[in-house]
C-alpha cells in the first residue's frame, strides 16, 4: 500500500508510562502492521502490542511535544 509511519506502542510493566517508538505499514481502513524495531527484545520490553499485530490507532499529544502522534489502541 504506502510506505510506513511512525507508530507508538505502550510498554507495559514498567512503573511509569513508557511509549515504544517503532513503524507500522498501513493496511487500509485506520488498520496498521506493527514492525519490530531494530533492538526490539520481548525479555527487556514487554510491548502492549508485539511486532506483527495488526492494530488501529488514536492520536495523542505527549507532554512537551507540540505535535500529536498516533498510538496504537487496539489489535484484530
């Protein structure tokens, strides 16, 4: 389809909020195909949504940042 974007997963279990920062493939219809990252390792990082899923997104604005990203809120 297009080429990829930019696509925020929570990480779970870590005390705080911590958003992942990795790329995911549009698939049409809001859904997109997460891709792992390039030091992604589910022993250190617990993904909310692991590499491969297919999810839909919401935008978010994070503190600090001034534009709003999309996050990943939901997997088929």
């Amino acid at each position: 389809m297009s080429e990829e974007i930019e696509i925020y997963v929570y990480l779970e279990d870590e005390g705080v909020d911590v958003w992942c920062s990795t790329t995911a493939k549009p698939l049409g219809d809001g859904r997109f195909l997460l891709q792992a990252t390039p030091d992604y390792d589910p022993e250190v990082e617990k993904w909310e949504f692991v590499p491969g899923s297919v999810v839909t997104c919401r935008v978010r604005r994070f503190q600090g940042e001034l534009e709003h990203k999309p996050i990943a809120v939901s997997a088929d």
